[in-house]
C-alpha cells in the first residue's frame, strides 16, 4: 500500500527532513516540530489526529507564522485559476485586497473537494462573508481553514512521500 511505504518512510526521515516536509504543510514551525518529535505514527489516521490536535493547540505567534508562510507561496491569488468572467476576477482581486487590508493577512480557505468551475464563486463568497467577522473570530475561521489545507496536504505528503 503506498500510503503506508508513505508513511514508513515519513516515520523513518531524518528530523530536519521531517519537519522541512512538515512545514510544506503548515508554515509553524511549532507545530512542524511538534509532529516531528512524536514520530513513529502507527497508521496515517494517528498521523492527521496528531496534526488536528497540534493545529488546536496554535497559538497566536504560531498562526501567524503560518499565515505569513501561506503569503509566500508561488501562486497566484486562492481563485485567480479558476474559469470566471473578467469581471469577476476583478471582483475576486478586490475581495483579497479588502481581506487583507482588514486582517493583516492572505486569505486562506480549504478548496479540498471543490470542482474547479465552482472555485472563483467559492472563494468570492467566503471572503465577503467572512470580510463581516471581527478579527478574533476571523482568527479562529482562519486557523481552522489552515488546520484543514494543512490535512490535506499532510495526506498528499504521506501518499506520495519517496523521500522526505
């Protein structure tokens, strides 16, 4: 089963290799570290409860390390892909740009199971919405937001990890 040659060799991974992997996952190095020390995981569902539970457990300085770490990545704005109207991408710019004058920082929001043709209206909903949060519950939509993508992203990893 891949996903346990997958998990066998996250398990066995040097831990400057395991958290570096980790951290392509979720940008807290606390949380990278957190999941590193604990290794070995019996079965990948150990692996994501653990990651779960370390993303519970952010606190502020740690989500935003990981926020600003979701600001670096090599891609355009969460929707900018996805077919739409112009009009709507422009709308979608605007929405990023109030988001992140309002909160400080990238948008972020779990796409997993999304078709594609329904991202941009996705995206442009769930910033307008939650544009009208206050920022400590804005905080605590985000960090869940992130607990997500960073479980599936874990996922990813452990099923195609050759070498971590």
């Amino acid at each position: 089963m891949p996903s346990l040659l997958g998990l066998h060799r996250f398990n066995e991974a040097d831990p400057g290799a395991a958290e570096e992997a980790l951290l392509a996952c979720c940008g807290s190095h606390r949380w990278a570290l957190r999941l590193a020390a604990h290794r070995p995981y019996p079965d990948i569902e150990s692996l994501l409860a653990a990651a779960s539970e370390a993303s519970y457990d952010l606190r502020p300085a740690d989500l935003a390390e990981a926020l600003a770490d979701e600001s670096w990545m090599p891609q355009p704005l969460l929707g900018m892909r996805a077919p739409g109207s112009q009009a709507a991408h422009t709308a979608l710019r605007a929405a990023h740009a109030a988001y992140e004058a309002r909160f400080g920082h990238v948008f972020v929001v779990c796409l997993e199971g999304i078709a594609p043709e329904e991202m941009l209206d996705t995206v442009l909903s769930s910033i307008r919405t939650r544009l009208t949060n206050d920022p400590d519950e804005e905080r605590l939509v985000a960090s869940d937001e992130l607990r997500r993508i960073a479980l599936t992203r874990l996922e990813h990893l452990v099923a195609t990890h050759c070498s971590a």
